[in-house]
C-alpha cells in the first residue's frame, strides 16, 4: 500500500513539475513512435534506486535515434536530481574555437544556475567543474562523443567526484569509447519494426490509399532507420503518385542527400586504410564470409581484421550468424556514394567498379584509368 501511494506522489510531482517549468523540458519528437519502450529499457539500465554513481552509453549507427532516447530519459527523471544538464552535439561544436570551453560554462551554468564563471582554458573549466560540482547528485547527457578528451573534461574522474545516485548518459557512434569509459551498461538502439515504420512515415508522408504500396517500398528502403523515416516522409508530403514513383527510381541510383550527409560522418571519422576497407566491403564483399575477406583484404596489404573490427565498433559492419559480413542498406549505399562521387559522368575515373553494365562499357571502350577494383560475378 505505502509503495503505491509512493508510486502516486511521484507521478503527480513529474506533472506538476512538468507544468511548472516547461521551458526547461528538451524537444524530443513531432512523432515520438517506438520511444516509450526503448526509453523503459534504457531506464532499467541506469537503475534509479540504485545509490552508486552510474555511467551508462547509447549507441548505434547515425540516425537511428540515440540523441533522441537521451533526451525522452533526460526529460523523465531529471526532476528528481539536485542539477541537470544536457550537452548536445558535443562531436561537432567541441571542433569549433572553444568549443569544449563552451560546454563546460553550459554545463555549469545548468547545474548551478550561475553565469559568472570565468573559464580560459580547458584545464581551468575542468576544476570548477570538480570544485563546483563535487557531491552533487547530478545528471549529465553527453550528446555524440567521439573522444575521450571530451568526457574528461565535461564530467572528469564522475565516479569519484559526483554525489551518491549521480546519472551520466553518453551517446555515441562508437561502441569501443563506451568500453574504455568503464560504463556500468551499454544499451544499442534497435531499429524499427514494419508497424513503427510504416507507422512512423505515415505519420510524416500522410499517404492517401493510393500511395500504400509505395509507402511500403519506402519503409523496406528505410530499413528501420527513423532518421530515413522522417526525411523521406517530409520529402514526400503532398507529392503525387507520380512524383513518388520517380523519387523511388533516384534513390535507387543515389542516396537522399540529407540521409547520406548524416551518414557519412561515421566514414569520415575513419583514418585512410580503413576507409579503404570499408569502401571495399562496401562495393564488394557485403554478404560474404569474414575470413574469406579477411584472406583477400590482407592479400592488398591491409590489417584487415583490426580494420573490421572497428568498423564494427563504429557501427558501420555488422557479423551475422553465420560469420558473413552484413551491413545496413543505406550505409552501404553511402560508401557506394563516395566512390560514385569521384567520377560523377565517368566511370572509368572511380576506384572501384560493381555494376555490370558499367564495367563492360569501360572495358568496351577502354577507358580505364585509375580504377583499383572490378568486381564480376
């Protein structure tokens, strides 16, 4: 009976808090489809009841709603903490001129509601975090990380230094970065089922019943990615049959710009060989058995198994049961992207080569050049 009246009082204080300060409360979705759950799963993970310090990471392959999760989490339980602060982004802006500076007025700011913090080093921002913050039972989302420099010098040496009960959340692309931080629980986005799909498209497309079994081919192109979902759904609004037929016909000769971009920041986060590894598997090897890959890759001269096993860490490979080479759909078609880039009207000028008409038209013709691959089968 006391535990259910507990039960009560919590949920009447998160509404009127809710009520209260609305202002503070972050977006999450238009559409929020498939978010209660995922956000129940990642709350069991960060153990409420629990009075340690806990650090507990998101990850997954870009736009498959790992910022979003954060944020549903954030919005939830941060009442109940001393402070709070969520620091968004953190990849791109901490490239910019002060950019980690940046944050960590932000993040002191949000904590202790005070502006007049002096900070002209990272160093310097990292002991007024400890001084200031040191006890607190706090909770800190930081937004894709991609470097641990920047967890030390938002949240430092967290365990030692935040109060009992303390909740830290990172998201990243990285699965590897989440290992070397020691968190206390690692939760991977999945990615949609067809009824939250086709749920979710609808929800942006607003398709008539003569655009259904288009909205299907959408959804299996989207392959479970939230972040396709919302971009083609919005693209799409509105349009004609016609006019979605002749977007399906593009994509399957080249990637939404928006999705690609987004994409693409995985790859660009690679050093050289193994953006070389993964343009191959890419444009050849997906669906093929890892060992055998392995044997042809390092024939070339790469460290080929180290570089799979980050492009797994990274979440732009996947190894399926039976030990083959699996990878998302449109992350294949970004790598594909890349090499087709290089030579937009001139095959003959890309590094590799994997559609059939296109390889015969250049050995037709003769125009090889600097092509390093040329896959038949």
């Amino acid at each position: 009976m006391i535990r259910h009246e507990s039960r009560v009082i919590d949920q009447i204080v998160k509404e009127v808090l809710s009520k209260l300060k609305p202002a503070e409360y972050l977006d999450v979705a238009i559409h929020p489809v498939g978010v209660d759950s995922r956000v129940e799963e990642m709350k069991a993970l960060l153990d409420h009841e629990s009075s340690d310090v806990r650090i507990v990471g998101i990850y997954g392959m870009g736009g498959i709603g790992k910022t979003t999760i954060a944020k549903a989490v954030y919005n939830q339980i941060r009442y109940t903490f001393e402070g709070s602060s969520c620091l968004l982004n953190i990849k791109e802006k901490s490239e910019q001129f002060n950019g980690l500076v940046h944050f960590q007025k932000q993040l002191l700011f949000d904590i202790l509601k005070m502006k007049k913090f002096k900070i002209d080093s990272v160093d310097r921002g990292i002991r007024l975090i400890q001084e200031r913050i040191q006890g607190k039972r706090v909770i800190v989302v930081l937004d894709d990380v991609d470097d641990l420099k920047q967890i030390h010098y938002l949240v430092g040496q967290c365990k030692s230094w935040l109060g009992p009960g303390s909740r830290v959340i990172i998201t990243t692309r990285n699965e590897h970065l989440l290992t070397q931080v020691q968190v206390n629980g690692k939760y991977e986005v999945r990615k949609m089922d067809e009824f939250e799909s086709l749920q979710l498209f609808s929800w942006h497309a607003h398709p008539t019943v003569d655009h259904l079994d288009l909205s299907v081919s959408f959804m299996n192109y989207a392959g479970g990615l939230p972040l396709a979902l919302e971009v083609l759904g919005c693209h799409l609004c509105g349009r004609s049959v016609d006019a979605w037929e002749s977007e399906l016909e593009i994509l399957q000769k080249m990637p939404h710009d928006k999705i690609h971009k987004i994409l693409k920041r995985s790859f660009d986060s690679l050093d050289h060989n193994r953006k070389i590894i993964f343009l191959d598997i890419a444009c050849f090897f997906v669906g093929l058995d890892k060992e055998y890959v392995i044997t042809i890759l390092d024939g070339c001269g790469f460290s080929s198994k180290s570089g799979i096993d980050i492009l797994v860490q990274r979440a732009l490979l996947r190894i399926d049961m039976q030990h083959k080479l699996a990878m998302h759909d449109l992350i294949r078609d970004m790598g594909r992207e890349i090499v087709r880039e290089e030579s937009n009207q001139y095959p003959g000028k890309r590094s590799r080569l994997w559609f059939h008409n296109e390889v015969l038209s250049v050995l037709h013709k003769n125009t090889v050049r600097d092509i390093i691959c040329i896959y038949i089968k």
